[in-house]
C-alpha cells in the first residue's frame, strides 16, 4: 500500500537520487543546497509517495510572498513534480497535488503558483489556471554610440554592492503584479545563488547604486532603476556587451511596454518582437479570503467568477474591462454599473514574476 508522507531525514540521500535520476544527473549539490542551503524549507513541505520502502514520487511547496498590485499575498510555490519513470501512469503526481493544495490550504497560504514545463492541462483539470506573462524579442541593429551616460556601470561586487541591491530591489518592486518579495536573507538562500539571483552588473554615481541588471545568453532575467539617468546607463551597458560578444538578438520575460524594452528599441533601432509565456498556473487556495485582502470592497461582485478569470483579474493579467465580453460569451451577466466598477478595481497591470526567482 503506496502512502503519502513528509520526507524524513533519513531519506534526503534516496529523494535527491531520485530529483537527479529524473531531471539532472549533475544536480546532487544543487537539490541538496535546495534543502539544506534554505531556512524556509520544514519536512512537511516536500511530502513523498512511497510504495513498499521505495520513494516513488515528490514535490516541493516553496514558501513565498508575491505582489498582487500591492498586496503582498502568502504563495506557495510548487516545484519538482517528480515520479520515478518504474512508477508512472499509477495517478501518483495527482494525488500529491491534491495533497499539496490541501496542505497549503490548512496552513494559511493565500494562493499556489507553479511553472508548468508539461502541457498545461494536467494541472488545469485539477483546479489551477494559467496566468500568461509577456515577454519581448529584439533585434539590434544600430551599435552603441559611447560616451552617452555619464553614470558608471560597473560588475557586481557583493561586498559593495548588495546591500544597496536589496533595497533598490524593494522600491523599485514594491506594487509590482507577480514580484515576488525579497527579505535580506532570501538573497543569501542557496536556491536564490544557484537561480542567479545577484546582479550582472551595477550603476553608481556619487549618491551611490542606482541601478542593476541580471543578464545571461542574450536573457534579460531583470533590471530595476531609480532614475532616467541609471536606465539609460544601463541599456548603454547592455549594447556594448552585445557588441563585444556579437550578440544581435536578446530576449527576457518583460513586457515590451516596460521602460526599459522601450529605451533598448529606442538606442538600437531595434525590430521587436512580441512574446508570452503561459507557462505560470495559479490556485487561490481560500477565495474569499484572498479577495478581501487583495480587493476588499469587489467581494460580493467578483466571489462567483470562475477561478481563472479571478486569477487574472488579481494579477493584472487583464482589467474589468477586457474580461466583459469574455463574461458575456461565458454567460456570465454583470449587474448596471459592475462592469465600471470593476475595471476601477481591477485595471491592467504589468505583470513580472523575475527570472531568478522561478521555482
């Protein structure tokens, strides 16, 4: 008889064999770090389906807060959806997402998210939604002109650096749909290090760091900037390292409408190119109750949406107004005046859940 169990210690050499047999065959250091390396992580957050004495299946819920707009929500990450290839087709990945969902649910998250890297529909007929995030692809083709910033764009130094990181990270992402929040410690956790989370690259001036930049193979994984000045330096710095390395094409997971897609467009003469990803799947785990946190006075019109148009309208994803003639098609009725209202609740926003943070 299979059951469903926190890991136990015990088991950490078998779970991270298995994690490795599946998906990396280099990767004991980085799944060990994942446990080891985060004091976040408690047994009951990787829970086990063992048949006879043998692991067969595992997960990992990663506790998290994320933005919806303002509000800062508790989420509840899943990641490492693993069942070893002796056990598969027996239901067993389902029954551990139903236990997780309920887990999370007893324990007071607010709401689950995952990145899907199997199609859609598997988790979709257990509940969660797709919440798809922009992105760009551009193609540049005037070099860079030197001499145009007068702010200096430096690597990253840690010793320097990270501290004045952490909080540009902070004010710069303090509102912003899908962001997740970064306490200090979080930047130190092995899961962070090993994602990349610490900048490429840092702009600073007299007042000191003003701006960052992660990027990697052509991927933009992240910026954040106070000023005109520092994101101006930081496209300047981010075409000349495509010089250098010939690069011509770049891409990230932003919308083309963030500011810095639009000065990029603008320095290079660049052809632009638009993209999503459908890859983020939510479940608001306590629906009433992440309404009345994230949007306390649309309780009584938004309770009887589906759970994907719900999800949709908290991230920003769509405002009230783009979702009226998918209600309509749905036969969904709004009552006079809720369809102005909820586009005064939920207006559209520029959705970022950033690169080094994926789970």
């Amino acid at each position: 008889m299979d059951t469903i169990r926190p890991i136990r210690d015990s088991e950490l050499d078998e779970l991270i064999d298995l994690l490795c047999t599946v998906h990396n065959p280099q990767g004991h250091e980085r799944y060990r770090g994942y446990i080891e390396g985060d004091p976040t992580w408690c047994p009951s957050q990787t829970p086990v389906v063992v048949v006879g004495s043998r692991i067969a299946s595992t997960l990992r819920v990663w506790d998290r807060w994320v933005h919806l707009g303002s509000t800062l929500v508790r989420m509840g990450g899943i990641g490492g959806v693993t069942t070893h290839p002796d056990y598969r087709g027996r239901g067993l990945a389902t029954r551990l997402m139903a236990h997780a969902a309920e887990y999370m649910r007893d324990d007071g998250y607010d709401l689950g998210l995952l990145f899907t890297e199997i199609p859609a529909r598997f988790y979709r007929r257990l509940g969660w939604c797709c919440v798809s995030l922009m992105g760009f692809h551009a193609e540049l083709h005037r070099p860079p002109q030197p001499g145009r910033s007068a702010l200096e764009v430096l690597p990253f130094d840690e010793s320097r650096d990270l501290e004045e990181t952490v909080a540009l990270y902070q004010s710069h992402n303090s509102g912003r749909s899908g962001s997740l929040l970064r306490p200090r410690p979080y930047w130190d956790y092995a899961p962070s290090r090993v994602r990349g989370v610490l900048p490429t690259a840092v702009v600073r001036g007299l007042a000191g760091l003003s701006g960052y930049i992660n990027w990697e193979s052509a991927e933009v994984r992240e910026v954040a900037y106070e000023s005109g000045p520092a994101l101006d330096a930081l496209v300047q710095y981010l075409l000349d390292e495509c010089a250098a390395a010939g690069v011509t094409r770049i891409h990230g997971a932003i919308p083309h409408s963030h500011p810095f897609v639009d000065a990029l467009v603008t320095a290079a003469d660049a052809d632009l190119w638009l993209a999503g990803d459908r890859s983020m799947m939510a479940l608001p785990l306590a629906p009433n109750s992440l309404i009345a946190k994230a949007v306390p006075e649309a309780a009584d019109s938004v309770r009887r949406l589906p759970a994907d148009l719900l999800c949709r309208l908290l991230f920003g994803e769509s405002s009230g107004r783009d979702l009226e003639p998918v209600l309509r098609a749905r036969g969904i009725s709004l009552e006079v005046g809720e369809a102005r209202r909820l586009e005064e609740w939920f207006p559209r926003r520029e959705v970022i859940f950033w690169t080094p943070d994926h789970f």
